[in-house]
C-alpha cells in the first residue's frame, strides 16, 4: 500500500467520515467470502497519513497508559477487559448489554456502536500479536476460541480501527505494535503460520491465506509500528513499548539502534510498511528467532537482565511475546503467580533511581487458545498495565506504575456454574454441530464436485473422440479423394502410354516394312551392279586377251603423235593400248614402248569384285 501525502490533519468532526459504518461491515463480510476488496478500504488510505505518526510519543499528551498485549484473535475477552476497565461502553443489543460470551459478539453494532469511555489525554496499547487464535492448529481440529464464524481476526481490527478514530476526536488515541505473529501470519503470509497457527474456522471464513492477508493487511499500515518510545518533550526516555525485546538471544547485542532506525524507515519511506520490511536488508533480521526484535525471549530467560535492562536508558520497558504463567520455561516467572485462575502481569528489575521496577512483562496469555476449559477465559481474571502520571515533581519518572486486574468471577463462577456449564456446553454442541454440517456440507460439495468433474471428464473424452473420429473421418475422405484423383491421373497416363506405345510401335513396322523394301531394293541394285561388273570385267579379260595377242603380233603404233611423234621404236606406245586406256578412263602420254616380256597393267578402279 502506498502511503498518500497529507497537508493538513482533518478536524475532529470530519473524523467521523473515517469510522466504518454498520452497512460498510455488513458489505464486507460478503467481500471477504467473495473475496473482493473491502469496500472501506479507501477510508484507512486516507486516514493513515493523519494518524501514522512518528514512533515516539509525547508523555506530556496521556496522562494515563494502558498496556497488554498477544491477544491472538481472542475478540470475547478484549471486549470483556476494555468493558471491565471502563475504556468502552458496549452497545445495547435487542433490549439489554451486549454479551460478549454470546452471538452478541457478531452484531455489526459492536464495531460501529461501542463508545470510548476512557476519557481525554488517555493512551491504550497492544504490544504485538493480534492474530492466531489456535495452537498447532491442523485441519478439523476443534478450535479453542469459540468462534464458529472464524471472523475474530477481522472483528478485533475493524473494532480497534473505529476505537481509534473515537479516541483521537478527544485527544486519546489507540495503538498496536507488530509482534511476531502479524509479521508473518500477515504481513508475510507464512504457509507454515497458516498451516499451525490459524483455527479451522478462520480459514474456513477467509478462504485462503492470500485472501486473509489481504484483508488484515490494510489494518497495519494504519499502525505500522515495530516499538514506541514514549519521552517527555526534554526527550527524557519514559517508556518502551515491543514485542520481543531490544537485545539479541545468541551475542546478547543491542536491537534498540536498529529497532529506531527500521522505526525512522518505515516513517519515511513513500510505499508503506509492506515495501520496507521486504528488503532484504530488514527482512532477514526481522525473521530470525534469535536476532528479530519481535522474537528474542532472552530478557524472561537472562538472568541478567536488569543489568541489559539498564543499557536501554528507558524508565520502564514494557514486553510481550512471553506468557507469565510459564514459569517453566522462564525463570524470570517463577515468582510471578500467573497462573490458570488468574492472568498477572510481571514487574522486575528496581531502577536504581526511581525506585520502580524497570521491565514489565504484560503477555497474561488473556486468549482462549492458551486453556483447554470451554469457559476458561469466561471466568479467567487477568490483569493489564497502567501507568498514571506522576504528578509531583522530581527523579521519579513522568508515570506510576500500577495495575488493573479486572473483577474476581469466582463467586459468580460458583454460583452460576452449572447454568454457565450448560449454556456453554450447549454452545459448544451447537457450534458442533454446525462444524459437522459444515464438514458434511463441504464434503457434500466435495463429492458432487467429484461426480461433476468425473461427468465432465467423461463429456469432454466423449466430445474428444468425437472430434477424432470426425478428423479421421475428414482425413480418410481427403485420402480417398486424393488417392482416387492419383488413379485417375495414373490410370489416364497409362492409357496416354499405352497409346504411345502402340504408336510407336506401329511407326517401327512401318520402318521395319520400309527397311525390308530398301533392303530389297539395295540387294537388287547389288545383284545389278554385281551382273554389270561381272559383264564389264568379262569383256575386260577379252579385250585384254586380244590386246595381249595384237601386240604379240606387231609392234604398236604411237596412240596419239602420230608420225611427227619423236618417240622411236619400242617407246612408242600401240594405238590400240591408248584406245583401251581411254575406254577405263585413262589418257596415258606417249611413252617408251615397254619390252615384249612386260605384261599390260590393266585398271581395275571402279571394278567390285565378288
């Protein structure tokens, strides 16, 4: 949440228009189950930069303080000690006093009716621990609160916020720190705290944990405070008010520097508290058990602590965190008288100065959480610090330390115990009874959420394979569409083949007829030829033969010089071999006629021969 900016603080009349009316409480109990945001939520926004002032308080403006502290969410009995302490009036409900041990508890009245009693210039605080009314709280375990709405968290909230705002318009004023439960129950949103530390009825109210921390978040950013430092305006150290405590459980080092410095950030910073106490720097320590100053318990198991007690310089310092009726586990209790009947508070450690005790231990374990009894906390006398201003002057401090312990019920116990017994047992049966409804309702609702969401498998696996059969069935389609326009087209190129086979085969016997009448053709022409070369090498051998017995029968004459031929004698050549030349196709010139031994060399080019 982001803190707004302010100019001026409003004045005690227009404070009214911050209270949570009865129709914005009636409003917001639907929200919380719907889980939307609180319709008021815009009203602490506005009112926190007017009422989220600095940590350290002006001793001058109360002149009397009450402390206590870890209520964890027991809202009965914070209504019974306010009552008995004359702090508040509760309002009259259906003719008489509302109760707080009844359904009472529940009327919007209570938050938007009840009237601040305690008068002017008082202050009231709880040191930490609003939340978590239950121990190791698991599952169906029955509550010890009695709370069969779960609604008491946001119930004492809503009741401290509107206290708050009736107490500033006299000068008085209402205050909680954080404790180690609101941190991380809240503010962190533990799964662990949720988990042990929350009752079944409040988780059953909120929903969930996110839901919860939602709505009680707001809550804090209107009283982000980790400590409070009461001083006098010569900023004498009166009183300290935290959770756990300022020193370290394992090196027993000073927290109050760190404490005031995380004190200043939160003031300073613009985003609000959830912002600051999640850096790392804050976080860490914050959520250590030994080192946060929500969680050391070392000052109710020290048996030095005065002596650590005085390096603080604060007249009183006032702890939460440890229950007073555990002398077990804290010596510093042993002697305190806390106990199951009665809910005390401790003082220790006699300031040197003063005279008065220097620690106060104020956690009176006042939540039903803590007992077992039904009406353990009805009866359960418990007390809660005061402090008075000291009036005269002097070293004694600016306040009396003094006690109020609310008025012994045991008489009445006595007296009424039977009808108390039974009023309470029959309250108990009843919220009971209506857990086990509840419990049945759910289951019911469990076991119809079952058989919805089986039928709704079985509808969406139905509708599934519909849509499957339906893609195959397309597929399939598309398939055999394809696969036949395939044969088509495969069944029309093979005819396309076929025919082109045929025709070319019908081409080829063409050829094939064509190749055998030129085969013919050519072997005829052959035969010719061969006949004509026979006939013309025949008569060739004859005119060789008469040639060869011319010549053997006179010399020959010269073929084509004639008488004027120089050649002479056997050079010159027959006229018949010049004739014969000629007729194959050679002139031969006049040369030497050749000796009668040499044979006539005959042409044969052009002859085929078979």
């Amino acid at each position: 949440m982001t803190k707004p900016t302010a100019n001026e603080r409003p004045s005690d009349a227009s404070l009214d228009e911050y209270l949570i009316s009865c129709d914005e409480f009636k409003d917001s109990l639907d929200d919380i189950r719907a889980k939307r945001t609180i319709n008021f939520i815009s009203k602490l926004e506005k009112i926190s930069p007017f009422v989220c002032k600095s940590h350290v308080i002006n001793c001058e403006q109360y002149d009397q303080v009450y402390i206590t502290s870890d209520l964890h969410a027991d809202f009965r009995k914070l209504l019974q000690l306010l009552s008995d302490s004359r702090l508040i009036e509760l309002p009259q409900i259906n003719g008489k006093m509302a109760d707080p041990y009844s359904d009472d508890v529940y009327h919007p009245d209570i938050i938007c009716n009840t009237t601040w009693k305690g008068g002017s210039k008082v202050l009231f605080v709880i040191a930490g621990d609003i939340v978590d009314g239950c121990r190791m709280c698991k599952d169906f375990q029955k509550t010890q609160l009695n709370d069969t709405v779960g609604s008491f968290e946001f119930l004492s909230l809503c009741f401290l916020y509107n206290l708050r705002i009736q107490a500033l318009k006299i000068k008085s004023n209402v205050l909680f720190t954080i404790g180690n439960h609101d941190l991380h129950s809240v503010l962190l949103n533990d799964a662990y705290f949720w988990d042990n530390y929350v009752d079944f009825s409040a988780k059953t109210f909120f929903g969930d944990s996110e839901n919860r921390s939602k709505v009680l978040s707001p809550f804090y950013e209107v009283s982000p405070y980790f400590m409070l430092s009461l001083e006098t305006t010569n900023a004498n150290k009166e009183v300290a008010v935290v959770h756990g405590g300022f020193h370290r459980e394992d090196d027993r080092s000073e927290l109050l520097k760190w404490c005031t410095l995380l004190q200043q950030t939160v003031e300073s910073q613009a985003q609000g508290l959830h912002d600051t106490i999640a850096k790392q720097s804050w976080h860490g320590i914050l959520t250590n058990e030994k080192h946060s100053p929500l969680w050391t318990r070392l000052y109710a198991l020290s048996p030095d602590r005065c002596k650590l007690i005085s390096e603080l310089k604060y007249n009183l310092v006032v702890i939460g965190h440890c229950q007073t009726h555990d002398s077990q586990n804290y010596p510093a209790f042993q002697q305190s008288g806390s106990d199951h009947h009665t809910g005390k508070i401790v003082l220790d450690c006699i300031h040197p100065t003063s005279q008065k005790p220097s620690v106060a231990f104020v956690d009176v374990a006042m939540s039903n959480c803590f007992w077992t009894e039904d009406d353990a906390n009805v009866f359960r006398s418990v007390e809660m610090l005061k402090l008075v201003h000291y009036k005269t002057s002097g070293d004694g401090g600016w306040y009396n330390i003094e006690k109020f312990t609310q008025p012994s019920r045991q008489d009445e116990r006595v007296n009424s115990s039977k009808e108390a017994a039974a009023k309470i047992k029959e309250a108990r049966q009843k919220q009971e009874a209506e857990r086990q409804a509840k419990f049945q309702r759910l289951t019911g609702n469990e076991k119809r959420l079952n058989e919805s969401m089986d039928a709704e498998k079985i509808r969406l696996e139905e509708e599934r394979k519909r849509d499957v059969d339906a893609t195959f069935q397309r597929m399939k389609e598309k398939w055999t569409q394809k696969h036949d326009e395939e044969k088509l087209e495969q069944d029309a190129t093979v005819q396309r083949l076929k025919e082109e086979i045929a025709s070319e085969r019908y081409r080829r016997k063409a050829l094939e007829s064509k190749i055998d009448t030129l085969t013919q053709k050519n072997t005829l022409l052959t035969m010719r030829l061969h006949q004509k070369n026979t006939r013309q090498l025949q008569e060739t051998m004859r005119c060789k033969e008469a040639l060869e017995v011319e010549y053997a029968k006179k010399p020959p004459a010269c073929c084509c010089c004639g008488p004027s031929c120089s050649a002479q004698g056997d050079e010159r050549v027959p006229l018949r071999a010049r004739q014969a030349a000629q007729h194959f196709g050679r002139a031969e010139k006049c040369a030497p006629a050749r000796s009668p031994e040499r044979k006539l060399a005959l042409p044969t080019q052009g002859v085929k021969w078979r």
